[in-house]
C-alpha cells in the first residue's frame, strides 16, 4: 500500500516523501507544478501530474496505487496573494480539498495527515497560542485553511474519514536534498541568507518598536524534519485507529527577526545588511505555539530546536543548490 503525498514537489511535501521513503513506505506524489519543481520530486516515488481536485486522476491513483492515507500539503500559501486574489485561494485550498478527500473517501482511503496552519488563529489574545485559542483568522488564506478543518470534522462524522489537522507554525531549514525555493520568496530564513549570498542588497525588517526584547517580531521556527516526524506520527496514529485531532506544531520558543539575522550572521560568515522600515498591517509582535498537545497525542517533539540548526541546514542547502531548483518547474 502507498501514501499519496499532495504537493509532494513543493518545499515541505518533498522532504516529507523522504522521510516516508527513508521509514520503507511506497509513495505517490501528486503535484499541478503551479508553485512545486519536478526536479523536488524524489525519484523513488511514483509522481503524478494534475490537480487534487481532479476525481477522475485521484480514482486512478487510489486504484493503481492501492494508497493507505494522503498527506495534504498542496495549497497555495502567500498571505498577501490571498488578500488580493482570494476566489483562488478558497478554490485552490478548499475547494480543491474538499473534492480530494470525497474521492478518497470515495476509493474507501480514510485516513489524512493535513497541512493546517497557525494562520488560523488570526491575532493570538495569548502566547504560547493552544489549540484551544480561538480561530479568527485575518486573512483569506488562514480562512480557507480553516474551512478545511471544519470540512474534515464533517466528513469524519459523516464519512468516518479520519485526520490529523497539524497547524505549523514556521516551516524552515533544509534536508540535504531538499530546501526552500520559492519565487517570489517570503518567508525569512531563505530571504535572509539571499542577502548573505549576496543576491539581494539587504532585508527589511518591519517594525522594531514591538513590545518585544529586541523591538522586532517574533516567529516560531520549525526545522521542516521535525514536522516530518510529526507527519509520521500522525501516520502511525490514525493506522492504530487514533481519533481525529488538530496540533500545534512548533517550537514553542520564539526568536526575533534581529535574531535571525544575527544567526545568520553568524553561521554564514557574512554581512547581512538590514533596514528598519515601519510596522506591516496585521502583523502580530509575537506567534509562537505551544505544542503540548503533539506531544501528549503523538509523542512528538522536535529534535532540531536550536534556530543555528535551522539557519545551518537552509545555508549548506543554499550552497548545494545556488539556484534553487533551477528552471525545472
Ligand atoms: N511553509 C510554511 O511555513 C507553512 C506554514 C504553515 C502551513 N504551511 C502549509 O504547508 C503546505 C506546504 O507548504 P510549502 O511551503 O511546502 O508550499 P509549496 O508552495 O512549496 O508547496 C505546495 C505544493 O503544492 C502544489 N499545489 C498547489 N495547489 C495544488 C493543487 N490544487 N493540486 C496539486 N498540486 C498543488 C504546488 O505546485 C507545490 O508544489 C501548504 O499547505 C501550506 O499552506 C506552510
């Protein structure tokens, strides 16, 4: 039997694939390509191309793969694109998922591990932000990632379609065959280390008046290998008949944008030059998670915690890969 990996030719879709390949399992990939590289996709795995939300592809893929479960990472993930274009988020995320998972159910696979997100939350009223923190998100994209939460629990009374909904914080660092290369990039370790790599000039860092130690904001980064052994967990736990559940995945301590930067400094070797420009509109001072519930539930915990760790990988794989994925979409 396999596991279908959604957006297995992504960022953290494939280093996922890895993971499950390293563990023995067969697995199948499908990825449109929209935002992934097909030169991410491991070559051990059976890869598909096309969309999730096509029935007809997902019947196939059920049959000729006799699959188990599905780890659902595809989805499109730039806050600010689903600010302006928000018909495709709720289409791509959503709607899309919503016609993956009847299809699954459909081909008798009840059993999802899905990419959910601390977006989600929206502002957090406490940090660490539990489980239990309500969810009002701010944005289209944390919308239509919560949608799906409320999707998964209806098709789990209705269907018995059973899921682990992992919120993740921060995603970073690199496998050594597999790393960040979005474009555009947003995200601020890969952004970071451009600079110290000499391709970008500096990097801005909004607002430094936050009412935090050093005045910049502060995120929970998560080294992606960790939140593939939580996937695997997850595995693990719906396979024993484990009930339906929503985790934190984080660190559970925070760093600061300064301190990225200082990291970065630091393992690089190099100047990383910086502005302080003005506050970004929805913008919490602090997002960080408290993961105590994936341990309890899971036993999970991140082994990878040091933010050095982090920036290090996401630097060698830099290294290896001077441009990305190449043009090999
Ligand atoms: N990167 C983070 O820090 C972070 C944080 C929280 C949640 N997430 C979630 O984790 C998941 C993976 O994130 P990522 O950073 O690896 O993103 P990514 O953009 O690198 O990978 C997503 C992959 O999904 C594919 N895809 C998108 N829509 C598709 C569709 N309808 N059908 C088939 N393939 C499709 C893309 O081509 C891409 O390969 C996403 O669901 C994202 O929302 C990411």
């Amino acid at each position: 039997m396999a596991v279908l990996v959604t957006g297995g030719a992504g960022y953290i879709g494939s280093a996922f694939v890895e993971q499950l390949l390293a563990a023995g399992e067969k697995v199948a990939v499908l990825d449109d390509l929209s935002r992934g590289h097909r030169a991410a996709v491991h070559p051990e795995a059976v890869f598909y191309e096309g969309r999730t939300g096509d029935r007809a592809l997902v019947a196939r893929i059920a049959r000729e793969q006799a699959l188990d479960a599905c780890a659902h990472f595809a989805a499109f993930a730039y806050v600010g694109e689903s600010m302006t274009e928000p018909a495709r988020y709720y289409e791509n995320n959503f709607t899309q998922a919503q016609v993956l998972f009847e299809s699954l159910a459909a081909a008798g696979v009840k059993k999802v591990v899905f990419s959910s997100t601390c977006a989600t939350y929206g502002v957090p009223k406490q940090v660490p932000i539990p489980e239990d923190h309500p969810q009002w998100p701010i944005n289209p994209y944390g919308w239509s990632k919560l949608f799906v939460e409320r999707l998964l629990e209806s098709f789990d009374r209705a269907y018995g379609l059973k899921s682990v909904a992992l919120r993740y914080f921060n995603a970073a660092g690199a496998t050594a065959r597999c790393g960040e290369a979005h474009d555009p990039e947003t995200h601020l370790i890969p952004l970071v280390l451009a600079v110290a790599a000499g391709r970008r000039p500096r990097v801005s860092v909004f607002g430094s008046d936050y009412d935090t130690p050093d005045g910049s904001a502060v995120r929970d980064y998560i080294h992606i290998e960790d939140l593939g052994e939580a996937h695997l967990l997850s595995l693990a736990h719906l396979r024993r008949g484990g009930v339906s559940c929503f985790l934190n995945l984080g660190n559970g301590t925070g760093y600061s944008v300064l301190e990225v930067i200082e990291t970065a400094r630091r393992v690089t070797g190099r100047e990383v030059p910086f502005e302080k420009v003005g506050r970004r509109e929805g913008d919490p001072p602090r997002l960080v998670g408290d993961a105590t519930k994936a341990r309890e539930v899971l036993g999970w915990a991140p082994r990878r915690p040091s933010l050095e760790a982090i920036v290090r990988s996401a630097w060698e794989w830099m290294q290896r890969h001077p441009d990305g994925y190449g043009t090999g979409r």
